[in-house]
C-alpha cells in the first residue's frame, strides 16, 4: 500500500483563519477536513490566542506530517500588514509547537500551482479546488485559500503552472 503524506494548509487571518488538510497518495489528492477559525473581535493577545489554540486543536484532530501557510504580502495599510503578520505568526506557532515543518509559499505561486494562473480570483480558486480535490461543492474562500496552499505544497509548489508552461505558455490560465 503507498504511504501517504497529510498537509495542514493555513490562510491566516485576524478574523477568519482558514484551515484545510488533504493526503497526499501518489498523483492523488483527497480532502481530510477543512474549515474556517472565526476570531472573535476583542484584544489583539486574545485573538491570537484563538487561533494559536484553534489551530492546535485541528493539528492534534487531523494528525498532519507537514503544514503550509501562505506569505504575507505588504499591503497598501501598514498597520493591516502589521497584523496580518501577527496572526500568521500565531498560526506559525501553532504548527512549530506541534513539531511540524512549516513551509510558506507566496499568494501567486499558490495560484500558479493550483489554477495555473497567479492572477486568478479567489472565485477561480474555489472552483479548481473543488475539482481538483473532487468536493461535492466549493469550500468558503477561506478554507478554497488554505486548501490550496496544502495543494501547492503537494505538487511540489509547482503544480498545474509546471504542466501547463513545460512545452506552452500560459496567458491569463490558459493554454497558448
């Protein structure tokens, strides 16, 4: 029987953290749990709490080998970069407590690997999401973005834009 490796991917957030594990067995990707930690409002120390204990509680759940979290992008508003990063941190910490390596890959390389096109909307990953993990209905966007993240991890951070790009370009997620 192959062995197969389970991903925690995390999309941090100070008010919604998505979460989302999938095994990997061979090419075949299957969808464990996923979901969003809802971080109620309140003191910065108390929200991050949430989701460092949130998270703690889905990785002893789920049992993951490896976890993933995408890369904080510098926004436009400093301070929501600020705490965009401190929630990431939280999430960080949640997985190294446990004993997982953390991997962290940015927001386009995520979208190249999973819809072939680092532009795509959050819609677009939903929906190649749900088809690639073949989900009855697409995820929220906060577990659609986590999903993806243990997805990009599990075809090596390359995915569908090395398929797509090996002989071809690829123009706006699509074939030249």
């Amino acid at each position: 029987m192959p062995t197969s490796l389970r991903i925690l991917g995390i999309d941090p957030g100070l008010n919604r953290t998505g979460f989302g594990v999938i095994d990997v067995t061979g090419s075949k990707l299957q969808c464990v749990e996923s979901g969003i930690i809802r971080v109620p409002g309140g003191d910065l120390y108390r929200r991050l709490g949430t989701i460092l204990a949130a998270l703690s509680d889905v990785i002893r759940a789920t049992q993951p080998h490896v976890a993933t979290v995408e890369k904080v992008f510098v926004n436009v508003n400093p301070q929501s970069t600020l705490l965009l990063g401190q929630a990431r941190g939280a999430a960080i910490c949640a997985a190294a407590s446990s004993g997982l390596v953390v991997h962290e890959y940015a927001a386009l390389r995520i979208k190249q690997a999973v819809v072939g096109f680092g532009q795509a909307d959050k819609k677009q990953v939903q929906l190649m999401v749900q088809r690639l993990l073949g989900l009855a209905r697409a995820p929220a966007e906060d577990a659609a973005d986590a999903l993806a993240c243990a997805i990009c991890h599990a075809h090596g951070g390359m995915g569908l834009g090395a398929i797509a790009t090996r002989d071809r370009r690829v123009k706006r997620g699509r074939l030249l």
